[in-house]
C-alpha cells in the first residue's frame, strides 16, 4: 500500500493502524486522527487538517511526518503494527 491509499483508509476508519514492513523494531505504528475543528480567537471555528501520529517503539506518540521515501516511493505501508506483518 502507498502513503495515499493510508492516507484514504485511515481517514475513512481512524481505528486502523499502519506500519512499514522495513521496520525492523515491533510495536510501532502510525494513525490518521479523526478531523476536528478549532476556534480562532475570533470566534470562529475552521477544521483543522488531518493529522498522522506516530507511536514508536519506545512507547512515545508523536504528530508524524514520512520521509520522502515513505511518502512518494513506499509502497509496503500495510495495516497492522510493526513486528506483526500481515500474512
């Protein structure tokens, strides 16, 4: 699977959880969070854009931005957790 196809799956079900097959550490994987919306001082809500996390091997969650590699060139994005491949 490609970034893209995450990209649409995980916002069309944020249950779902990824992870690359080259990650050789268990347990990490990534999530699209569900949209939300924020108010501006204004008043004024806006939707904010959707946002990928990160969970990594130690335990720690973080907003999450793909290498190049991992965003134009990966295509062994699947749905599961690192260390737990799909079969």
């Amino acid at each position: 699977m490609r970034w893209s196809d995450l990209l649409r799956r995980g916002t069309a079900d944020p249950t779902l959880t990824f992870a690359r097959k080259k990650w050789e550490q268990p347990g990490k994987f990534v999530w699209v969070a569900p949209r939300e919306t924020v108010t501006a001082p204004t008043g004024k809500e806006y939707p904010l854009c959707v946002t990928v996390y990160f969970k990594d091997a130690d335990d720690v969650v973080k907003p999450y931005q793909p290498s190049m590699d991992g965003m134009t060139e990966a295509e062994d994005w699947y749905v599961g957790v690192s260390g737990q491949p799909p079969e």
